[in-house]
C-alpha cells in the first residue's frame, strides 16, 4: 500500500524527472528553446492563467485548457493529469520556469518574481547595473534578477541546487550565453565562493533578494522565504561575505550591493534594523536605506498592506497566508508564535516592519 509519505516522495521523484526532462531536451536541441517558450508564453499569456498565478486557486497545479499547445507540454513532461506541474513567470522580456508553493518547504524553489521586478527597476535607476561589469546574484532562485542583466558576467549562487538547475534551464530556454551566466552552489553563511576570474573586474555589483521574512522557529518558512526571527540574518551574513570578498579583490575595485529585505524597526524615528546592522559592519556612512514603493507582503497571492505596517498586525498577517499555511490548525498553531515573536520585538522597541532596499558603497 502507498502511504501519504511514499507519494509525497513519488511526486518529488516526478517533479525532478520533469526537470531532468527540460533540461535534457535544451540541452540536446537548443534551438527547440524558441519552440518551448512559444508554447509556454500561449498557456501564460491568458487571462485564465493570470488570475489563477495571482489568487489561491496557485496551491494546486495550473488545469490545462483545451486551447492549450497540451501535447508539446506532455511530451517536455511538465504535465500530469491534465494539469501543468511548474509555475511560469513572464519576467523582464524573458521567460521563467520554477516551483509553484505547492511544492514541499525544505525544497522548493522561490515562486515569485515581484520582488526581483522592484530589485531590478531599483538597480537600473542608481545607475549601478549599467557600470557593473560583474553581478553577483545572492540567493538567485531560478534566475529571476541574474538572468534579466546582459552584462559581461553574472553569477547565479544559491544554495538550494534544485534552484540552479532551475537557473540552468532558465538560462537555455532564454539562450543566454554559457560563459556570461554561471551558476554555483553557495551558501551564503559560508562566504562567497567564486571561480578566479579571468579578468580582473573593475565594477561588481552584488544584488540580493535573500529569504526575509521574519520566523520565529525552523520549519515554518520555506527555504526560500525563512529570514530568522528578524528578517535580516541573511542579508547580515551577505554583507559578511561581501566584506570579505571584497578585501581580497585588487584594490581599486569598486564593490557596491543593493539588497532587498523587510526589517523590524520604528517608523516614528525611522530607525530600521537592518540598516543598524550594514551600518555597524561597513560604517554608516556607506549605507543608505530607500522604502520600497510596494506594499509590505503578498498575503495569499497578492500585496496589500502599507509599508510600514505596525509589527504584529504585520506578523500575524503572514501567519494568516493559507498558500503558505493550507491547513486551518497549522495556522493556529503558526499565528501562536508569530504573537509570541511579535510580543518580543515589541519589547526591543520593534513597533513596525517595513520593506526596502539596502544601498552599500563597500569600496
Ligand atoms: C526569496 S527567494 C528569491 C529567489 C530569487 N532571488 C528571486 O527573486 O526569484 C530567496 C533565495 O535564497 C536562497 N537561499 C536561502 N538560504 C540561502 C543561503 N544560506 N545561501 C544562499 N542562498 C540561500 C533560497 O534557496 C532562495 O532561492
């Protein structure tokens, strides 16, 4: 008899299939990318699909229509039973495949690509992508902020490797040029590990869309999403490897990073935690904190509180994400320590949570 646990594990084993698939087929044809992003953009591009990726309906597999290039999509093996078993994101003129949060939390690759779209359009207006010859994309999920960049190298790092073979895939399926695209397993915490470059770079700019959400225990978040009980451990161990990277590239070498996050703080002082925290490592003259236009979190699919918002209506608003939490007594049980956690930042003087971009000069 099959347990809930053998098919749970059945359907890991398929959705790595499905993976290996793709990656096979680019690999072996790559001039069938054209091909399979046509047959991907005709099932994203409808409206049915667009209110599905944006609501609750996007806990369970997208149902293929009949309208849809169906055969072309089983033959790649992204279908089962008449549903479509990735998620699709029309992102920066290119095209992404990933997981959709129904995949299991330990493993599952970053759904969205709304918070690298406010990453990007933040790094175009400094002026710092276009003087950048070397990104550095920390925590690059399936490629969404790397691979929208064209210059002369991007390096994709995460430490979650069902992520880079998203990455790797993505990259084909937008033909994008192997040797300006590298992708590496890093763990962040562990410092940057890079190749030797071949040539010296001479502007490199690091951007981060890290996990950031506040989490009060292990187990709760995804991977993707678990930030510490702060929001910030991520983007603190970033700037650390930062620091240290940067020491070791020749002198003259300008290092600037831009990352995004949430931080616990209060909005009557504008004082920001994370910001304390980069000043604290780099000098606080290097640092310089920007409020994020969008709203503070996507509850359910979808944005909709200010930014800032008072800490434990903010907390207990992700505690309430049923694409997160589907089961109603897990929910209890998670709205139990985000009070307790929110109970705690209150007591340090934490009243509110906001979204924004941290702006490093680091040399
Ligand atoms: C919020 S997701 C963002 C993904 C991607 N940047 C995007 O915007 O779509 C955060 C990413 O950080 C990765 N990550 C989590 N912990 C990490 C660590 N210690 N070192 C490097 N990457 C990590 C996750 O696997 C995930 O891909």
């Amino acid at each position: 008899m099959i347990t809930i646990d053998d098919s749970r594990e059945l359907d890991t084993h398929r959705r790595q299939d499905a993976m290996g698939h793709v990656l096979a087929s680019l690999r072996d044809a790559p001039r069938r990318a054209r091909m399979f992003r046509e047959a991907l953009e005709a099932v994203a591009g409808t409206r049915r699909y667009l209110h599905w990726s944006q609501g609750t309906g996007q806990s369970e597999p997208y149902v293929l229509d009949s309208d849809d290039p169906v055969d072309l999509l089983y033959q790649l093996g992204l279908c089962q039973s008449g549903r479509f078993m990735m998620r699709i994101n029309q992102h920066a003129s290119r095209l992404f495949l990933t997981d959709g949060v129904w995949v299991p939390k330990p493993s599952r690759v970053f759904p969205f690509c709304d918070e690298s779209a406010s990453l990007i359009d933040f790094a175009h207006e400094s002026g710092w992508a276009r003087q950048a010859d070397c990104i550095l994309d920390v925590g690059s999920g399936c490629g969404h902020t790397a691979l929208a960049f064209d210059r002369p190298r991007q390096f994709l790092l995460d430490i979650n490797p069902r992520a880079l073979a998203y990455a790797e895939i993505n990259r084909l399926l937008n033909e994008l040029d192997p040797q300006r695209y590298l992708v590496r397993l890093n763990d962040i915490r562990s410092g940057l590990v890079l190749p030797a470059f071949e040539s010296r770079p001479n502007s490199v700019l690091l951007l981060a869309n890290l996990p950031f959400a506040p989490c009060p225990a292990r187990g709760l978040m995804p991977l993707d999403s678990d930030g510490g009980p702060s929001g910030i451990d991520l983007q603190v161990a970033a700037l650390r490897a930062l620091k240290t990277f940067s020491r070791q590239l020749p002198s003259g070498t300008r290092v600037r990073a831009i990352l995004l996050g949430l931080s616990p703080g209060n909005a009557a002082t504008g004082s920001w935690l994370l910001e304390q925290a980069a000043g604290l490592l780099l000098g606080p003259e290097r640092v310089e904190w920007h409020r994020c236009n969008d709203q503070l979190l996507r509850i359910d699919g979808r944005r909709g509180l200010p930014n800032p918002s008072p800490v434990d209506k903010a907390l207990l608003a992700i505690a309430g994400c049923t694409l997160e939490n589907p089961d109603r007594a897990q929910r209890r049980r998670v709205a139990g320590a985000y009070e307790r956690l929110a109970a705690a930042h209150l007591k340090k003087g934490h009243t509110d949570l906001t979204y924004g971009f941290l702006k490093l000069r680091v040399a």
